[in-house]
C-alpha cells in the first residue's frame, strides 16, 4: 500500500524543547515538502527538498530545521526558537521537483500542541 | 502577498444543486492548477487539475474550468453531496521554484 506516514498523529511540547515530527513515504518520490495549516489560513510552505542531501527554505523556515538522508524521509524538528510552534503539520511528496505538472501528495498531518 | 486566492471562506448548499468555489491568482505565468479537499485533521486529497493548455477538465461529478486572462479557476460539484462538505484549496504549481502555492481554502456545507 504506497502512501505517506506521519508520526505521531498528535505531539506535546515544553517551553524550551526541541520536538521532531516523522514523514515517511514508500511511492518513491523524489520531492517531499512541510507546510504548516493554522486555523483559518492557507498551507505555508516551511521546508522543502527536491532530492536526497537536498532542501531548501520555504516561506516560514525561522524555527524550524529538516534533513534528508534518506528518499523516504523528511523529518521536520521544531526548536525551541519556533515561539508558536501550535498548529497541524502536514508532509507532502511529488514525483519530482521540476517535473511539470506533477501533483503533490499529502499526509495524514500532526498536530502540535504546546504545555 | 498573497499570489492565490480564495476570497470566499465559506458556502452552503442544497443537496443535489451546484457548488461553485472560486480562485483567483496573480502570476500569469503559472501552468498547473489544482484542487484539493480536506477534511478536519485530515491531510488534504487531491481532487482534480488542470493544465493551462486546457479551459475545462472533467472527472465525475468535479469540473475544474479555468480562464487565463482574468487569471481565475472555478470547481464546479454537481450534483452536490452531503459528504463533499469539507474545506476545498486551490493550488498552483510555480514551475519556477517548484514551490506549491496553496489559497487559504472555502469550507463548503452541503445541506440534506
């Protein structure tokens, strides 16, 4: 079964901690994306990566940091320096960056709750 | 600034009738045009595209029409169901970063 998985469906975090959130997928994508879904507001863009050891700044990056070791995942971690971290996060891969007209595929989304 | 809109956040409509969600965007030299529909802590679901080359894409009851020189996209449900209620976004694909641009979505109601 191809799809995307995200983890943990639901995350808490302390004033002060790092928190990294998982984004797995198994359709053999080469790009993966986070966004970032507060009440009321579009999808914004925080990270993306269009290929392995590859990523690049979205439109919301300060706080937030990712890596890409492996073509299947794209963990986001939200430090401490993210000060309104609470919002649902959603993961999402496309064939290929820069393929035309490629759709984009999304997670089940985490959301993130501060204490 | 925003390069895609939605300028309607909410619609309700009877069952069986039409819904009709509507997008704007800004860049003409955007290509691919999506929409996607997303339930409450649910990760949004593509729903149907459109290539620039085309006005019009059909699949099922969902038809997306798009008109480039007033750079607007509509999906047009028909008939309406209750299950289509849920939050619809409309997508943009900058073919130059390679980014998705996404419109601050329309919840949609459909009523019984």
């Amino acid at each position: 079964d191809g799809g995307i998985t995200q983890s943990p469906k639901y995350l808490f975090r302390k004033e002060g901690q790092n928190v990294t959130l998982s984004c797995e997928q198994n359709l053999n994508h080469d790009a993966m994306y986070w966004y970032r879904q507060d009440p009321g507001q579009g999808l914004r863009l925080i990270y993306y990566s269009q290929i392995v050891n590859d990523f690049q700044k979205g439109d919301i990056a300060e706080g937030y940091s990712v890596s890409r070791e492996k073509k299947e995942s794209f963990p986001l971690t939200v430090t401490s320096a993210q000060k309104n971290p609470t919002a649902f996060y959603l993961c999402a891969s496309s064939i290929a960056a820069g393929a035309l007209q490629e759709t984009q595929y999304f997670g089940p989304g985490t959301r993130l709750l501060v204490l | 600034d925003q390069q895609v809109k939605q300028n309607s956040p909410s619609l309700s409509v009877q069952e069986g009738r039409i819904s009709i969600l509507n997008c704007d965007y800004t860049n003409s030299m955007f290509d691919y045009f999506l929409w996607y529909k997303k339930y409450p802590a649910e990760g949004p679901t593509f729903l149907i595209s459109i290539s620039s080359i085309k006005d019009k894409n059909e699949d099922g009851r969902f038809t997306v029409f798009l008109n480039k020189s007033a750079k607007h996209l509509s999906l047009h449900i028909v008939p309406s169901q209750p299950g289509d209620s849920a939050v619809y976004f409309c997508a943009v694909l900058d073919s130059g970063t390679y980014k998705y641009i996404f419109g601050t979505g329309t919840r949609l109601k459909v009523l019984a």
